[in-house]
C-alpha cells in the first residue's frame, strides 16, 4: 500500500476549553498522511480510549506532563493495525497499542510507545485499552501502592468507571471489604451484583453522606480516589488510624476553571489519623507493568476480572463522547470505534 | 515533707471554648494534694509547656487522643521537681520531665510518662521542654519522615516557632536549602540571621505569595507543614515531582470552630505532582527517639542547635498566655514558669 495515497483525519487542538469541551476546540481536518520513515510505523487508528485524563491535557493548568499546544493533534492512546512498517518487531497486519493520538492514522517511531498485542489475543482486542491495559495496569499499581490487607474496608470512587471498577475487583480479590461510590441506583447495582463489590454509596442520592456513613461502619483503611471534591472530602472524615489515600485521579475537578480547578478538601483528619496521602501516575511505574499484566491476565483466566466498556460509534463522535466522562452517561471503559481491522 | 501539708492549684476544664479560649473556660481552683500510693511519684511543676496541641485537647473534634473531659484537670507536658517517691529510679530532688497537666502538684505513675532529666543536664533545664525535648523529637522525627536530600528546598511553615525552627536547622545540617515561613520582619530576620535558614517569606505581608516564589526558585520538595490553610495552599502549588509534605500541626485551623476546624487545601498537584502527604504525631515513634536524642544533643554541642524561648512568669498566666500560641506573641518555645525547684 502506497501511503500517499492515504488521507488522514485528525482532531487539532484550537482552543482551551473552559468549562466542558465545545464545540470548535476540536477541529477535525484532513491531511496527507506522511512518509513512513526509518525506525517508523503507519498505524490505523481502530479504537480510540477516553479518558479524563484527555479533558486535562486540552487545559494548560499545572499537570504531569506537557499539555497539548495549540494547533496539535490532540493526544490519546487507542489500538490500531500496523500499515506499513519501517520498524523491528513490527509487522503489517499486527495489532498494536500506544499513543495513536486522535487521528485515522499515526506515523510515528518508539515516542509513541506502541507495543504488539499478544497474538493470539486473550481477551477481545479492545480489553487491552482497558482492563487488560492502562485502566487495568492503573488499577493494579494503586490497589499496591495502597498497601490493601485482608478485612481493610476500601472505599472506590467511581466505581462503575474503567479504573475504579477494576481496582475494586483487585482489592475484593485480596481479601478486602470493597466499598463503591457509583452515580444513580444502575451503577451502583452493577458494581455489587455484577462486579462483586460488598457495598454501595449512590452520590447523586440526597442522602449519600449517610449511606457512606452506613457503608463503613468500621471506618476506611483505604480511600483508591478518582473524583476528588465534595465526595472525598466526606470519605476522609471517615479515615482509620494510618489510613492509605491513593489519589488516582480527580475528575470532579478538571472541568473547573482558573484557580479553583483542583478542588479543596479538609485534611486536618490525614493529620489526626497519620494517615498517608500518595498521588502517582501509572506512567512512573513500568518497572510493575509485567506483574501487574500477569495478575490481571490470571484474574481475568479466573472469570473473576469483570469489565464492561461503552463503544461509541465513529470518529466523528469522538470529541462529544468526551463529556460522558463527566457526566457518567457510560458504563465501564468509554471506547470510540474508529475502523475495522483488514 | 508531708503531703497532706499541701495545697494543690490545677485548672480544670469547665468548658469547650469556641474560637480562642476564653476567662471561664478553664477554672483555677484550689484541692487537696492525694497521697503518694505505691509506684507514684509527687511532682512540684516548675515549668509548663503551651503547644498548639493544648488547644486541640480543649476541643471534642475528632482528634488523635482523647479530649479532656469537662471537669478534667488540663492535660499538659511540664518539667518538675520529685517531692516524694514510692517509684523506684524517681530520688526526691530529682528533676523530670512528663505529664504534669496543669497544675502545681501530681501525684502520678507511669502512666504520666514521666522520665528523669540528664544529671548533671547538658543544657538548661527548659531546654527539655524544648530543642531536646518534645518539640525537638518532633522536628527531628518529621524531618527523618520527609526523606531530605541534600540541596532539596524545605519550607518550614511557622518557622520562628518551637518545632519549625528546630526543624529548619536539622535540614540545613543535613545539607538542604530551607526557606521559613514566618510571621512579621523580625521573625523572619531571627530564621535567617539566627537560626541559619537560606530564606525567608513573610506571611503577614502584602505580597506574601510572591515572596514565596522568589523564595523557592527551584520548586519546593519538602513542606515541613505546621500551619495549614491558606499558607500551606500556596506552598502547594510549589510542589516538585515526588515532593513530601509532612503534616506535623495545623495550627491555623485549631481555633475554628465547627466542621471547617480543619481547613481546605487544594490537593491537585499532590496527584500531579506525584507528591506523598503524611500526617504523624510524635507518641507514635518511640523507637526513634534515642536516635534524635542523640543526634539533638550533639547538634548542641557543636553549637548548631538554637533555640529561643519565652517564658511567661507565674502560673496563673498559663490560659492566658495560649492565644500566644495563635497571634505570634513569642519566640520560639512558649513556656510558663510556676516554681523554682528546691
């Protein structure tokens, strides 16, 4: 296949968005793929991931790696097929996941971390942008760093997300009492009956501090944070002496403008409790990515690593799929089908 | 001596104050001394220590020990002379330190942990309640906690009090550059011409925040935290990749009242930054402190340990002189002097 005679669409970055993404931050537009280069491949993008991770770097707050500048192709990881390869290890037809970013196809050398899916897969291909990829490695790595024993009471926020739900499975399988803070009565049937969580904490309910309350009656040894906010603030107040506090991630907080985008919440109890507050990115932590890919592959060999994902239809739909993040109108891992392989 | 020749003068705590302690909320009253039953001791105070922690235990906030109870004699750390002893190792004249509370006379165990001085001291005797004391041990302990590397910057919040300006001094001997944070010129002038800190920024100015900046050139990567709130918020937004922040007091927050006592920090870069928080109270690390002892104690032999202290003479000034704790009033360890010893 001759590259120049391919188009590719991408998604450039025009402006920051305040508030929730709008329409016109995003412009798609149509270019001439590139040459393919040495130590290079050509991959089309089959599935782009969503994560909020994405609504972060489209701001230029203060974050943990660079934002995407003006006039970029907006960044994100998906699963794509190798076109052409000028690359070792590498051969056409492959499945390979990295940093596709939003776009049809990507040129790209090692910078993008694209690595060969296992062939033949052991779960469906899409698996491996969740719960057998990053959300799922993400998942592992806190659930570790959280030092979880047996009989800890681990309260997950969004827990019916594609983290959170993950997470709440590892710590039930180590033995610990799972609590999920899930929004509205569906999600948070589905993370106790389907995923196996012992209690619910339904946040849109007027009463949702009580349930919290109801739900840990011997206290949090750990907190596994995803939102951040009102909702933490409520789950630190419940905190056990040397509690753990992993902070994963705190979408309650990135579509929030100027200043305030971080979000407040008391610590006088980390204080009082000696509890430890630890904040990582899954990105610092290769060196635990083969044993955390072995334990999920195992979980999930088991029957007991449960996923669901909501696959969003066409490229197009892409930057409006975006908000379901926010807006928790999803369940599981949140997909945008791009193509079908060859 | 007899003890029934003697008249006891405690405060007991009548009631909870709300903002800063007022007239009445501690009552001064005059009671029998109780015998000396087997393994007490009776100790005359001769000096008390006023720490922020005081104020906490006058509180029924969830806290990391019990609160005194209405009714209580006032929980407190002093120095004293031994008047009579069923306890061995406790020779009458013999000068300790431990849970006096706030009174005149205890009558004790060891439940009121109480510990002889070096005889002869190494130092002078308030120097226990202090630099070599509880205070130092803590600053000793949190410094340890937080991991300081040489030429890593260390901001020590209330850094002309009795802990910070101990802690600033440890990490300035282990190699680090340390910025205090204090309140007033001439607080700032003693961290840096005194005690040896490379700068300083002045809370109580103006342009507080800039200071800060230009203080902290290179970011921060330990927060020696004492004060929370507003000040700690802003040394947030500072935070360097794997930053510590050790939370040792809050002492902003101690005096608020209701559910907002433990003010609101925004904990974004924490996760961004990949940042670790811990709380710790110095009871928790016993086994540490032969270690600091004795790392304190050669500190001040080679002349690089100072410390200043305020006494305020009598003890009928004790609740009086808390809110010094709060406004400023003093420099470095706040003392009360109720007795001399025999």
């Amino acid at each position: 296949m001759s590259t120049t005679a391919l188009t590719n669409r991408a998604y450039r970055l025009r402006s920051r968005p305040v508030g929730a993404p709008a329409e016109g931050d995003l412009e798609l537009v149509s270019e001439p793929v590139p040459e393919v280069a040495d130590g290079q491949i050509l991959v089309r993008t089959l599935y782009l991931s969503l994560d909020p991770t994405n609504r972060l770097w489209m701001s230029d707050m203060r974050q943990y790696s660079p934002p995407v500048e003006l006039g970029e192709v907006m960044r994100g990881i998906g699963i794509g097929q190798v076109v052409e390869s000028r690359r070792e290890g590498f051969e056409p037809g492959a499945l390979v996941s990295g940093y596709t970013q939003w776009q049809e196809y990507c040129v790209a050398g090692p910078e993008a971390g694209f690595f060969p899916l296992p062939d033949p897969l052991q779960a469906p291909a899409t698996a491996y942008l969740g719960a057998l990829g990053h959300t799922g490695l993400t998942a592992y790595v806190g659930v570790e760093m959280a030092e979880v024993r047996e009989g800890d009471t681990v309260v997950v926020s969004a827990a019916s997300g594609a983290v959170g739900s993950i997470a709440g499975q590892i710590a039930k399988d180590q033995g610990a009492y799972v609590v999920g803070i899930a929004g509205g009565p569906e999600n948070c049937r589905h993370v106790v009956e389907d995923l196996g969580f012992d209690a619910w904490v339904d946040r849109t309910a007027a009463d949702w501090r009580e349930q919290l309350v109801a739900a840990t009656p011997k206290g949090v040894d750990v907190d596994f944070e995803n939102v951040g906010g009102e909702v933490m603030d409520q789950v630190l107040m419940r905190l056990n002496f040397r509690a753990r506090i992993i902070l994963c991630g705190m979408i309650s907080q990135y579509d929030a403008a100027g200043s305030d985008w971080q979000g407040q919440v008391h610590i006088g109890q980390i204080l009082m409790q000696r509890a430890t507050m630890r904040g990582f990115i899954i990105t610092d932590h290769a060196d635990r990515f083969l044993d955390a890919m072995t334990y999920l592959g195992e979980m999930y060999g088991r029957g007991k690593l449960r996923y669901e994902e909501t696959i969003v239809q066409g490229f197009e739909q892409a930057p409006g799929a975006l908000r379901r993040l926010f807006t928790g109108e999803k369940t599981g891992k949140l997909l945008v089908h791009v193509a079908d392989p060859s």
